[in-house]
C-alpha cells in the first residue's frame, strides 16, 4: 500500500530544490560548483526555432563545416548562458533578479560540448528598506575547464532584520 501522506501536513513539507538564505547569509567569497550537462544537436535546433535564431553557425551544418571558422556548429551564446545559469538555479523566495553584467562569451561552446557553472559570491550591500543588493559571477565552464562563458549577476535580497540597515540605506541617501 502507498504510504499517503495527509494533505493538511503537505504545506509543512520542505520544498525540493530551493534555498531559504536571506541577505544576513550571504557569505563573500563562497563558492559552490554546478552538475555538469552535455549540450545535445536536438535541444539547441529547439531552443534556436523557440528564439528565432536561425544564424548558420547554429543552425547550419553544411555552412559551418564548409565555410565557416569552427568547422562544425556552435551552441547560441544565449543559450549556454541560460543554461550554464539554470544549473546554478537556487529557486530562492527571498531574491528577485535586478539584471546582470559583464555577459562575455570568451570561447565558443558547440554541440556536444559539456558544460558546468561556478557560481561565486562577489559583494553585497543595503539597498532598500526590505532588501540588500548581492553580486555573484557565473563562470561556465565547457569540457574539462575551458572558461567558456563569465557574468554577473545582480539581486535583490530580502533581510531577515531589516531593522538593522535602516541606517546603512538613510546615510547612503546624503
């Protein structure tokens, strides 16, 4: 018999795949390394057909192995850093995306290569009355350590106390 677990204790449960950390966590200087993932010839023609990039570096095999600089085809830049970025998703209820920076494509990715992401922890500080500002990079790796990708992203953390950096963010205003 499956066990079934009543229904009123389900919202008690820890969710799967999430973080709870809040600005008071964040630790400069942590780092922390993604799974790896092997970028497959029919999931890069989907995402090229979903975002309309028909380029023939990504989407022409007989263009890049003839007469392109590669000799075979790449994975879309956009696509290893949504992906090389989606291995690092934390899922966390307490951050909101403020935008991100320094977006390098440093070496070209193609199909079949295999990526990983480090993540590390840059810098934080107050920003909002309920929230701070924290800065980690993304490094996307491809094979065995060829700094494929770089970036960094901007978020908004909430505190835990926000209490304590009402001052930091009055004496940041004068």
């Amino acid at each position: 018999m499956p066990e079934n677990t009543p229904v009123e204790m389900h919202k008690d449960l820890p969710l799967f795949n999430t973080e709870t950390w809040m600005y008071e966590d964040f630790e400069i200087g942590a780092k922390i390394k993604s799974i790896r993932r092997t970028l497959s010839e029919g999931e890069c023609m989907i995402f090229n057909a979903i975002v309309l990039d028909m380029h023939p570096y990504v989407a022409d095999e007989i263009f890049a192995r003839d007469e392109g600089i590669f000799d075979k085809r790449l994975v879309a830049g956009s696509m290893v850093f949504s992906i090389g970025l989606g291995l690092m998703a934390h899922n966390n209820i307490h951050t909101f995306s403020y935008g991100y920076d320094k977006l390098r494509f440093i070496k070209p990715v193609f199909i079949g290569d295999t990526i990983y992401t480090v993540r590390t922890q840059l810098s934080k500080e107050p920003k909002y009355p309920e929230m701070g500002l924290v800065k980690v990079s993304y490094e996307v790796y491809k094979n065995e350590g060829v700094l494929a990708l770089y970036c960094e992203h901007l978020q908004t953390v909430m505190y835990r106390h926000p209490e304590n950096f009402n001052s930091s963010i009055n004496s940041s205003k004068k």
